[in-house]
C-alpha cells in the first residue's frame, strides 16, 4: 500500500513538472512539434511494456475507430491544448488551470451521462472550480493581465480529456480492454497522425538547448507520457480510480512550487484560485462517491 501511495505522490509530482518542460520546449520549436515529440518519446515505453506484456491483440483493430476518437481527445489535442496555452502563460498558472480537469470531467458526465445524476454538494463544487478559473483568467486586467488566448487553451485542453473520460466511460468501458492496450492504441495512433499534419521545420532547434532537449525527451515524453500512463494504471489497480484522481490534487500545487522557485509572479490571486479549483475538485470528487 505505501508504494501505491508513494506512487501516487510521484505521478502529481511529474505532471506538475511538465509545465515547465513545455514552457522550455516551446521557447525554440512549435506546440505541434513539442506534442509530437513528447508522444513519440512517450510512446516507446509504452508499446515495449504493452509487446512484453502481450496487452496489444490484432483482435482490437476492430475498435479502431473508438481508439482514433480517444487518441484525439485525450491525448492529441488535449496535449496541444496545454502547451499551446503554456507557451502564453507562466507555468505555475498553466499547471493552476490544468487542476480543472476533473471538473470538466464532471460537467461532461452530467450532461452525457443519465447514470451520473450530480448532487448541490457537487453542483457547488463545479461553481468553486469555475471561480478558480475566472481568478486564475483575471479578465478585469484586460491586455495587461495573463493571455485570454492561453487561458482558452488549457481550458480547451482540459475540456478535451475531460470529454475522453465520458466517452471511454459510454464507448470502451463496456469492451474491458486492457488499459496499458488503450494508451498504446491511442498515443501510436496520435504519433501517425501527427507525423503526417505537423510541419517539422525548425525542430531541429530544440538541440540548441540541452536542458529543453532533456526536458521534452525525459520529461515530457518518457516520464510525463510513458511512465505516467504505467504509474497511472498501477495505482488504479491498486486504490481504485476515485483515490488515484488525488494525482490531480498534487500536480496544480507542484506547478505553482515550480513556478516560485524559478522566479515567477505568485501573487494572492494564484494561491485564492488554486484553493477554490482543489476545494471544487474535492467537492465533485466525494460528492460523486456519496452519491455512488
């Protein structure tokens, strides 16, 4: 149980990193291009411990559609989303807004799902959250405050993979595939598509800087795509899903550390929004178990 635990510690720990290693990244090659690499390098890890463990059937090409669906939204375009928005914005804000997930997740649930009947406890927790967001966005600033456009993003991308978990919940949970076999399909499939639509001029660039080479192959793609997928489907095996979703509680405040130590603007603005975002999430989050 403790190494469950000190698992889950070490997934909030590296995706709160990840914001930045994009914000490196996305100083010398595209958003398209950073998505890409850290899939491709997140994806060898992946398929070595699927082909080892013999997760991976030629009987699953028959949900190829359902795969390509999900290799868009929770991982092409959710992945997109997040370091499109943390090229405009300060890391430790990214990291801040990526703890709506959940949220987005909920809302999506609620209004696709007849089975997630939400209750007022979570119903609260959705207004928190989206408090959280509009502190975190300080529209009243206008031009002067944080970038509107990469606020959309990280809510575009958080929205993204929020909608993957309604419709892995509708579409794949019925076939009780193996999960290391799902993130292989999706995050391959994300792979090829992205190597045919990306423009790679310039990504060549990225070996200027040792530190954002490292940072993307590393950090973004082996640990934060390849073993964050092992680690996350260990601790599901090992806690159940509701306690391995306490990943997303660590990864915000991670972000923010991250973000003071490299000597970023954390004002009482940041602190107030990560507060009521991780107060939102925790209200759906037990709200949802009373109500199960």
């Amino acid at each position: 149980m403790f190494r469950a635990y000190a698992a889950l510690v070490l997934l909030g720990i590296i995706w709160g990193s990840n914001f930045i290693f994009m914000k490196w990244a996305t100083a010398l090659i595209s958003p398209s291009q950073t998505v890409f690499l850290r899939l491709l390098f997140g994806f060898l890890p992946l398929v070595a411990v699927a082909l080892h463990s013999k997760v991976i059937t030629r009987a699953q090409l028959q949900h190829l559609p359902h795969f390509i669906v999900m290799s868009v939204l929770a991982t092409s375009f959710y992945y997109y989303g997040f370091v499109a928005g943390t090229a405009l914005l300060p890391s430790s804000i990214a990291g801040l807004l990526s703890g709506s997930i959940p949220i987005f997740t909920f809302l999506g649930a609620a209004l696709f799902l007849p089975e997630e009947r939400p209750t007022k406890q979570m119903a609260i927790g959705l207004a928190l959250g989206f408090a959280g967001i509009a502190l975190s966005a300080r529209p009243w600033q206008g031009a002067t405050g944080v970038s509107l456009i990469g606020v959309l993003w990280m809510l575009a991308g958080s929205l993204s993979v929020g909608a993957s978990f309604v419709y892995a919940r509708r579409y794949l949970s019925p076939l009780r595939l193996p999960p290391l076999a799902l993130a292989t399909w999706q995050v391959g499939l994300a792979v090829i598509t992205l190597s045919i639509l990306i423009d790679f001029d310039g990504i060549t660039q990225l070996s200027t800087d040792t530190r954002a080479i490292w940072g993307t192959i590393l950090g973004l793609g082996a640990l934060g795509t390849g073993a964050a997928f092992l680690i996350y489907y260990f601790i599901i095996e090992t806690l159940g899903s509701v306690r391995a979703a306490g990943a997303t509680y660590i990864a915000p405040v991670v972000a923010v550390i991250i973000g003071a130590v490299i000597g970023e603007d954390i004002t009482s603005l940041e602190i107030i929004a990560l507060v009521l975002i991780l107060s939102g999430v925790l209200l759906i989050q037990t709200g949802r178990q009373a109500s199960g």
